[in-house]
C-alpha cells in the first residue's frame, strides 16, 4: 500500500460510497447518544445534606404562634421533622417561600412529622436564598403549661465554601 506525503493511502485503498460513509457518520452519533463517555462532560457538583434548625416554638404562655426562618442559603428540602408531646400539637400553615405545602385548609397534627413516622418527608422543594419558611402551629391542649416543639429541615445543598 502506497502513502501520499499526508499519510493517506494512494493506491490500493478501500473507497466508500456516499450511503456506506453515512452510516458511519450514523454510527458515530448513535454512540454519543446512547452512553458512550464523552470527554467534554463537566463534572457535576456534589450535594451535601445539612440539618436547619428552626426557631424553637411553644414559649410558656403563647398557644398561637408562627415560626419564621429567612433562608440564606438555597437548599433542597428533604425531610421536615418535629419533635414534641404526642397529640397536642398542630400545624395550621407551611409556607417555603411562597409555596404552600397544604393543598387543603385545616390543621395537620405535627405528630405526623415525628421521627417514628415514616414517610413524612417534604421531598424536592427548593427554598431560595433570601425567601422566607413560615410554619403556622397551635397548642392544642389546654393547659397552662405549655411544653415545647422543636421543628428543623434535612436539606440538600451544595458546599458553601
């Protein structure tokens, strides 16, 4: 087999017609379609999970109240836990941002949120920087003593830094 000076083959070379040289084309596609690495892929950064402590509710004589907390940084809700006494507590609003987490009116016993009960979670809703979570609560026992509900977020976010 002969070589012109540019390494390409000059006498006894295959030539491809137009449809065979198509469907390598095809071929070559088809593989960065389908899963073939690709070198220019960017890395993608990793999630990290964190815990964001809400500010503690159920002050000694105050059975109303609202939580507020100002997100500082955007993360990716997880999971909304609770933890308190058993059946005194409800939830009368969840606002993340300006996304109500009820679809209905009414109030959600915060015992559905207690660790031991499975699937409570919040997954995939994102609250971003500089927007606000409310949680609207009532205490519902009657008491004077009031006890106290401790509310806090497991959250996706990237590093910080």
């Amino acid at each position: 087999m002969e070589f012109d000076a540019e390494g390409v083959p000059t006498v006894g070379a295959e030539t491809f017609g137009a449809a065979e040289a198509g469907e390598a084309v095809d071929a070559a596609v088809g593989l960065r379609r389908y899963g073939a690495p690709r070198a220019t892929r960017a890395a993608q950064k990793p999630l990290y999970t964190y815990i964001v402590g809400l500010p503690v509710a159920g002050p000694p004589t105050v059975a109303i109240g609202v939580v507020n907390y100002r997100v500082n940084t955007s993360f990716q809700v997880i999971d909304f836990i609770a933890i308190g006494t058993a059946a005194v507590w409800l939830l009368s609003s969840f606002y993340i941002g300006d996304t109500n987490m009820f679809l209905g009116a009414g109030s959600v016993a915060a015992d559905m949120f207690f660790p031991a009960v499975m699937n409570r979670g919040l997954r995939y809703t994102t609250a971003k920087g500089g927007r606000d979570i409310n949680i609207g609560w009532i205490y519902n026992a009657g008491t004077s003593t009031i006890p106290t509900l401790v509310m806090s977020l497991k959250v996706r976010s990237y590093f910080r830094g």
